[in-house]
C-alpha cells in the first residue's frame, strides 16, 4: 500500500492509475475522491488509461463498513459519488484497459463494465454483481452498465441470479475479454493500452459519445433523480 488510495503514473501517452488501500480495494468518499483526483490529470485529447489493483484485489466494490453503519445521508453521499465517477469512467473520452489484478466484486464488477477492454489474472479469482445475495437492491445506474456489457445469455445469471465468475468464464459472460498469467498482467495491459492510444482524437471520442449515448443518459438521469431523494 503507498500513502494514497489511489496513485496516478505515467508510461509515455499512457496513464496509470493503481487502487491499493492495502485491504480490499473498497470505494469508500476517500477512494472515490482520490481516483477522482488522478482522473483529472490524465489526458483527454491523447494517448488511453489503464486501472489496475493491488496483486489478488482489482476492488470488492462499495465500503461496507459505511453501508453497515445505518447512517442514511453518509450511505447515499458515498453511493452517489461512486455512481458518478462510474459514469465519468464509462464516458471517458479517451481508451481504458483494465488490468484486473484479482477479485472484483459488486462494484469492482461495475468498474470493469465501465472500460474498453478488460484483461484479468490467472488463478482462484471472481467476479460479479453479488447484491441479490446480500439482500441489496442494484439500483439503475448499475443495471445500465451491467445490461449494456453482459452478454444476453447471462443477463438473469449475473444480476438476479448473483453468479460469481472465475475469471476465465467470465469473458463468456461478457465481463472480461483476456486472462494471461499473473505475472504479464501489465505487460499485456501496457502492449493493449498502447495500441488503443493511437487511435485519433476527435474521432475516437465523438464514436464513444455515439455508441454508448443513450446507455450513458439514463444512468446519468438515474443519478439525478437518486440526488433528489
């Protein structure tokens, strides 16, 4: 773990940006703000960004601890935020590979149905949206992603069935696209993540606008109405 939850570094046109709290990656306000914090300084006309995790944790989704407390404004200012960096990380106009360095669990999952292309580990490793086993409801933000990025043979499988997925099977699934080993992880991600830089500026970004637009609107309307409650 270093002294920030999330750290920003750079490989010529490609951005860095490495989740480690040390534990399980959680998005707590803090985590949420200090991947915020190095989002703003990665270039959006050039070059593409990686997200990545500590070794055997890529996230394990929202902070329970906060969840588990009961306190209603705190729940929903940590909710609301983690949505709307969700939603910035999904519209990013430049390319996004996620190195998925372990597990990502409920909004770990999100995450990776947020980025352009998913490269996870070998080994005993899962994803998925775990919330219907925990007695939460995933609210409409989430369920755009998860419908826009699941495959359709899995859409019943991954949200109200809470299948959790081996790594391996979860590009069947729609949430990953490549496993390599563990130890090529970010020389895989790097080689991807320099090829995805090279495509032009504007038109990669006006194409992204296109394709996810009407996905991208109805999470970004959900979390208004979800501000107003």
């Amino acid at each position: 773990m270093t002294d920030k939850l999330a750290t920003l570094s750079h490989e010529g046109d490609v951005s860095i940006i490495t989740l480690d709290d040390g534990k399980a990656n959680v998005f707590s306000e803090e985590m949420t703000q200090a991947f915020n914090d190095c989002l703003d300084k990665v270039p959006t006309e050039t070059g593409s960004l990686i997200i990545t995790g500590r070794p055997g944790m890529f996230s394990a989704g929202f902070d329970l601890k906060v969840i588990a407390s009961g306190d209603v404004p705190k729940i929903k200012t940590m909710s609301v935020s983690g949505f709307k960096l969700l939603s910035r990380i999904f519209s990013f106009p430049r390319p996004i590979v996620a190195a998925c360095s372990g597990h990502g669990i409920a909004l770990g999952t999100f995450l990776l149905c947020c980025c352009d292309f998913r490269i996870g580990v070998k080994g005993e490793f899962l994803l998925g949206a775990n919330e219907m086993r925990t007695n939460m409801v995933i609210p409409t933000p989430i369920l755009e992603l998860i419908k826009f990025r699941v495959s359709p043979a899995h859409k019943y499988r991954a949200v109200l069935g809470a299948e959790m997925y081996p790594l391996e099977k979860a590009i069947d699934a729609g949430l990953m696209d490549v496993v390599v080993e563990p130890d090529k992880l970010m020389e895989v991600a790097m080689e991807k993540a320099k090829d995805l830089a090279t495509m032009g500026h504007p038109s990669y970004t006006l194409t992204k606008e296109l394709f996810i637009k009407d996905v991208a609107e109805s999470i970004d309307h959900a979390i208004k109405e979800l501000e107003t409650l």
